[in-house]
C-alpha cells in the first residue's frame, strides 16, 4: 500500500472525529484513505475519486478483500467533477477534502504509457485513456515548434524549451518519435547531456533540471503530462468544487509537489477567501532560496509545509496547503 508523506500531520489538520465524512479526491492506491478510516469510526465514511481507471479497477477489489466497501465508496471520475459525484453518492456537507496531487510510482513503473524516461514504453501520458484523446506521442510527433515551446514553457517551466523544441522537429523529421526513452534521449542531447542508464532510470513528479540528480527530461516530461491531461486546469475546478461541498468548519488539505500548481492553488484560495474561507498559511525557505509566499495567517498554525526527499530520489518542495470554510 502507498504510504502517503505527511500523513500523520494531515489527520492531525483535519481534526476527523467519529460520524465524519471524508473525500479523498485524488485516492490513487488508497494511503490516506485507509489511514483515516479508523478516525471516522463505524459512522463515518470515505468517497475517494480515482481518475485512472486501472488504478480504480485494481482499487475496488482491494476494497471489497478488506471488506471496507460500505466504508469507503471508491468512483472513477475527474475530481474536476467533485462537486456533483459528491451529491451523487450523499457527500453533500463533508468534514474535509484532501487532494495528494502528482501521480503514483506506479504510473512510473508498471503502467507502460510512457512517464518514465527508462522505459521504452510508447509515449501516450494520459491518466485516463478513455476521457482523454490526445496522446504525448500526437503532442510531439505533430505540434509545431512554436507549440511545444509553449506547452514546455508554460506547463513545465523548462528554461532551454526552445532547444529543446528545435531538437525534437529535427529528429522527428527523420523518423516519429515512439518511446519515453527516445524522448528522454533527445531532450538529453538537446540540453548537453549523454544519456546513462543510471540516469534515465529515476522518475519525479516534478523537479528542476539545475539541480543535482534531477533528470534533465523531468521538466519536459511534466509539461507533456500536465498539457495532456489538463492538470492544472483540473485542479482550479477542483478546489472550487470541493470548497462547495464543505460543512461548516471543513478543510481542504493539498500536497503539491512543483511551483505551477502552488500558483493555481494560491490564486483559488484567494478567490475562496471572498467565499468565506480562512487559510492556514505559513512561510517557507525552499531548498533553491525561493521563498513561497502563502495567504495571511488567520488561525493557529499546525507545521504543514516542509522539504520532502522523495523515495524516488528527487529533492522536491512538498507544500501542505490547507483551507477551512469558517
């Protein structure tokens, strides 16, 4: 089982007692869930959303062999769609929502459609291949220079997008590119590097190519998951969403990984604030000597927000953010 970061903080922010119910908006393989179950007690309940069907599929039976299906009520949908599955299964006033954004290790390793940059797995990205139609192989085999430019730039943040773009028509002129790792190959080329086995084999859910042991694909392999599947754009419907759903009191808790999803989040809760919202907030030095800027505090402060070594060996920021409808 995924043992999710932060998972005792967590608990402890949303304060779950007896008779509560939860949403895990993004259930993945079922840490927090499965965590928070004995804190809501024989009335509570759980709905958890689970955008990736196989990852849903594979869930549901290992709901039902824990013999927790009347506990936990796992549907696969977008939490973009939060608001109305919640209505749908009775989850009209909940005691908090926890997004855990970023993608499984699983993804990485067994789901063979392309995020890793050492497998030559063909390049499709998408976390739902039945909602979503286009595939990072359309994205890079048939967008323009100028396009991908855009797509590296503005859901990524990779700084060398352009030589990286011009690398990328070039060889696909000579042959399409079909696989993660020729991908990871070419973005390695185009940004000075020799590719290496070592390398190539980490996987991050997100990172910064300056830094040490950061691959130099991880930016542009975040951009094209991100594009391909709307991420950023889901996350804004998100969190709108689940801050209708909330009881009075309830919270909204989020772990991000990279800096262009901590803007969304940043931006929705100041539109949230006008709603009624508090922010829990604070402070934090990154490791780049980045300051994060968070919302004005406006109740006691529980330590949320740290720098997490990822197992996957990336040293990312992890921002816990968390929002209480007052």
């Amino acid at each position: 089982m995924h043992i999710p970061v932060l998972l005792e903080e967590i608990i402890q922010a949303l304060d779950v007692h007896e008779g509560d119910k939860l949403i895990d908006a993004n259930f993945g393989f079922g840490g927090h869930s499965f965590a928070l179950l004995p804190h809501v007690g024989e009335t509570g309940k759980i709905l958890g959303l689970e955008w990736d069907p196989e990852v849903a599929s594979y869930m549901q039976q290992e709901i039902m062999r824990k013999k927790v299906e009347k506990k936990i009520v796992l549907k696969n949908g977008n939490f973009k769609h939060i608001k109305k599955i919640a209505h749908d299964e009775g989850f009209t006033s909940v005691k908090g929502v926890i997004f855990d954004l970023g993608v499984a290790t699983w993804h990485y390793k067994q789901s063979g459609r392309g995020f890793s940059f050492s497998t030559p797995d063909p390049l499709d990205m998408r976390l739902n291949p039945e909602d979503t139609k286009i595939t990072a192989f359309e994205v890079v085999n048939y967008f323009s220079q100028k396009e991908l430019v855009e797509v590296f730039k503005n859901y990524g943040e990779e700084y060398q997008a352009e030589r990286v773009a011009a690398e990328i028509i070039t060889k696909r002129k000579i042959k399409k590119i079909e696989t993660s790792e020729e991908l990871s190959e070419i973005v390695m080329r185009a940004k000075g590097h020799r590719g290496s086995k070592d390398a190539s084999a980490r996987g991050t859910r997100t990172g910064r190519s300056h830094m040490r042991g950061i691959h130099p694909a991880t930016k542009v392999f975040m951009a094209l998951r991100s594009f391909i599947n709307d991420e950023l754009g889901n996350l804004s419907e998100g969190l709108r969403e689940s801050f209708d759903v909330l009881q009075p009191g309830g919270k909204i808790a989020i772990l991000s990984f990279q800096g262009l999803e901590d803007k969304v989040i940043k931006s929705i809760f100041k539109e949230l604030k006008s709603k009624g919202a508090l922010m829990l907030t604070k402070n934090v030095d990154t490791p780049y000597r980045r300051r994060r800027f968070f919302l004005k505090k406006t109740f006691p402060v529980i330590r949320l927000i740290k720098n997490y070594h990822l197992s996957i060996g990336h040293l990312c920021t992890l921002s816990c953010w968390l929002c209480c409808l007052g």
